[in-house]
C-alpha cells in the first residue's frame, strides 16, 4: 500500500478542495410582483411565467 512520505500541506490540502464547494443558485426577480425566484420557474408569490397566470396562489386571488 502507498504511504505518503511528508504530510500534506494546509495549502496543499485546500488547493486540492478548491472546485469541491457547490455554486450558488442564480436568483431573478420576477417581473411581475418583483419577488426573487429562481430562473425558468413559475414564480411561488403570484403564479406568473412569462406574463402568463400559470397557477392560482392565494396572494393572486386577492
């Protein structure tokens, strides 16, 4: 079996994590209530995609 003969430096180590680390989501705001959402998706806040009323939520009803 190997065995490394120097430890592994923090540099090392962390240089070796660096691309480990997950992306952050792309937040957009929806053009009709200015909520974020995320891209592609039906706004949660009032049921819009792409101008069109996609589903019925309780803050479009009123």
């Amino acid at each position: 079996m190997a065995v490394p003969k120097k430890k592994t430096s923090k540099s090392k180590r962390d240089m070796r994590r660096a691309h480990d680390g997950l992306p952050v989501p792309g937040i957009s705001l929806c053009p009709q209530c200015k909520e974020p959402k995320l891209p592609h998706r039906v706004c949660e806040v009032c049921g819009t995609y792409k101008g069109k009323t996609v589903i019925q939520t309780e803050e479009a009803k009123k």
